[in-house]
C-alpha cells in the first residue's frame, strides 16, 4: 500500500533526500505550489526486461502485397477528399 504525503516546493527542495528515500519505499509524495498539487513522485518500479528479437518469428505472416499502394477510395478516405 502507497501513503501519499504533500510538501511544498521549498520543503521539497529542502528534504529531497529524504522524499526519495521514502519513494524508494513505494510511497508518493506530492509537491505543491501555494498549496496547489504541481507535481507527484513515484517510485519507477522494475525496469522492463531485456528485450527479445524474432520472438514472434513463425507467428506472424506478412501478405505478399503488404506495401502495394492503397485502393483509391482508401486512399481518398485518409486525404479526406
């Protein structure tokens, strides 16, 4: 569970070692401007995995007319003519 605390722009500037430090401890802290909400930090979480090339290979199948040029009345729909 995330507990969300508020602090104002200088108080921020002032403590942000320590706003990080409970970021990293998936709270959210929001900064405020003349008590207005300006801005929120939030833990980014785990990175994405590494990713992989040709996981789809054998899955997927490209038609032979795949970069043949668009029928008229298509292409007469996306110039809006």
């Amino acid at each position: 569970m995330t507990f969300m605390s508020t602090v104002n722009i200088h108080a921020a500037k002032t403590h942000l070692s320590r706003l990080i430090d409970e970021v990293a401890e998936a709270e959210e802290v929001v900064i405020a401007n003349a008590g207005r909400p300006v801005a929120r930090l939030v833990p980014i979480g785990n990175p994405p995995g590494k990713r992989v090339l040709g996981r789809l290979e054998g899955r997927l199948k490209v038609p032979r007319d795949f970069d043949a040029s668009l029928p008229d009345d298509v292409l007469a729909a996306f110039e809006e003519r």
